[in-house]
C-alpha cells in the first residue's frame, strides 16, 4: 500500500435525501439506548464505509428537519460529510461510480424502515439544516367507517367524529402568515417561537392515494416543536365543532400554550418535501439563516430552522 495522499483524507460532502417510517424510531436525533433515524443512518455509513477500521472519523449526519418520534418522512434531506479515500474504496474493483455504489451498498445494511433513495455529490455551499428554503408537511386523518383501513393505521390517524373540512380549512388560512407560534408550540430555553406559515390548508381528496382523507399540508421556512401537531388539534376541535373558525387564531393572537389546541398524534405526520435555492445561492442562504437563527423581530426575515413534530 502506498502513501496516504491528501487527495484521500480530504473531504467530501454528500447530499443523502431518504424516506422513513418513523413508527419503530425514538425520532430523529440520535440518543443513548435507543433507536433513532440518525443512530441507524450513521451506523450503516461507519459500516460502508469501513470507518472504525480505517481509523476515520466516524460519520456525523445533518439534517433538514429534525422529526420526533413516530413521525415519518418521504423527502427527509441530510449532508454527510465523509473521507474521500473511504468514499472511492466503496467501489471496490468496479467501475462505478462512488456515490453509486455507496447508495447500493447502504440498501444493503440499512433497515428496511429507512430508505436512503439519492446520494449526490453536494454543492458548494449546500447545508442542508441552514441551506433549506421551506419544510413541507402533510397530516392525515380517516373520519369515515367506511373508508377506514387497517393497513393504513400506522399513518393515518383514526377519527370517531365526522369533520367539517371546509371551516377547518377556513380556521387554518387565518393562522398563514408571519407570526408568533408560541400557543402552538412547546417551548424551549432560550429558543424563538416566531415562524413564517407560508401555507396551511385542509382537503379532502376525492381520487389518489388519500382519496377519502382529510389531509392538512403545511408548509413553513422553519418549525417549532410540536407545532404542526398543535396547529392540527386545533383543527380538528373546529372541525368537530366544538370551536368556531375564529377560535384557532384567538389562541395564536394570545400567544399563550392551550389545553384545547391538543397535540395530536405523531404517527398521522409525514415530512414530504425540503425546498432549496439554486446551487448559486446555497452558501448566501446558509449564511443568512445562521445570522438570523437568534432574532426575534416580527417585522425581519424568516428565521433558523428548528425542530418539528
């Protein structure tokens, strides 16, 4: 074997975009003890990649959106940081491409509950926490006997009470808009609870996979914890009618945590989709979500991403 280079101890970033079903998951972020989407990921990128025997820096995953547990994912997005000598031995003797034979060989040590589905060779600049333009969410509710199924149970919420879609879809549009989500949020020191709701609307599909759903979509530059679960239990108490279509503002305008707003189960929430800017515009965006993680001003740009669920 021949000397190490510097080409092969340099760094390489990859973009990972994965799917899970976050139903056997303790979330996202990895913890002592238990099972996380991070915990596994990083473990089947050490084992690809042969990390521990090479003496490299066991990989570190960053993501787009940090999930709680039991909240699935399609378009999850993360970067990766690995050693480029590392990344080229994963080809073996083939003539593949790096990045092609790594997402083969992850299929094949990965758990069949996460599914990296695309690795790239990231852009300059791309971060995938900071990088990010907007989260888009998706929560699924079956309010009708007859369309209920089991083989749907562990992503869609079941519902005994018929729902009124279209003053939950009215009570949603008011809450859209750049606001103070501290009733719809649970809070943490030290962190800003000022999001901009770029979308939040109810349907209910009449062809497709969720035909005879209720389905939210939700979308935001950035998330506060348990905030999408919060905005849809409040929803669903209009939806019943137990509240008025005014009601889920008033709670938002008072800028207080209500019992009513109820935080409804992980398991109805899927994480579908994280938009970026242009490859040209991958650093500047990274850079101005960092300066702004901390501000707090109503009347400035969106903020830093946070956790959801």
């Amino acid at each position: 074997m021949g000397p190490v280079t510097g080409e092969e101890t340099r760094t390489v970033r990859l973009r990972l975009d994965l799917a899970y079903d976050g139903g056997r998951f303790a979330g996202w972020a990895r913890q002592p003890d238990l099972r996380t989407v991070q915990g596994e990921l990083e473990a089947g990128l050490s084992t690809v990649l042969r990390s521990a025997p090479r003496g490299d820096p066991l990989p570190r995953v960053t993501v787009a959106g940090r999930t709680d547990a039991g909240v699935h994912a399609r378009g999850q997005v993360a970067h990766v940081d690995v050693v480029a000598g590392a990344l080229a031995a994963v080809r073996g003797r083939s003539d593949r491409d790096d990045v092609d034979a790594l997402l083969t060989r992850l299929a094949g040590v990965l758990p069949d509950d996460l599914v990296v589905r695309a690795v790239h060779r990231a852009p300059d600049g791309f971060d995938a926490r900071f990088s990010a333009l907007r989260r888009r969410y998706a929560y699924r509710v079956c309010d009708d006997p007859a369309t209920r199924d089991p083989l749907r149970r562990g992503w869609v919420l079941w519902h005994r009470r018929p729902l009124d879609v279209a003053a939950m879809d009215a009570a949603a549009g008011t809450l859209v808009g750049r606001h103070d989500f501290a009733a719809y949020c649970k809070p943490r020191p030290d962190a800003t609870t000022i999001r901009t709701l770029e979308a939040f609307g109810w349907s209910r599909p009449d062809a497709g996979p969720d035909a005879g759903l209720v389905v939210a979509h939700v979308q935001a530059d950035a998330f506060c914890h348990s905030m999408v679960r919060a905005l849809v239990g409040a929803s669903l108490a209009v939806g019943e009618g137990r509240r008025p279509v005014t009601w889920p503002r008033e709670i938002l305008d008072g800028r207080v945590r209500h019992g009513g707003a109820t935080v409804v189960p992980a398991h109805g929430l899927t994480l579908e989709e994280v938009t970026y800017p242009s490859d040209d515009e991958l650093a500047g965006r990274a850079e101005q979500t960092r300066a702004r993680r901390s501000a707090a001003d109503l009347s400035g740009p969106p903020l830093a991403p946070g956790c959801c669920g």
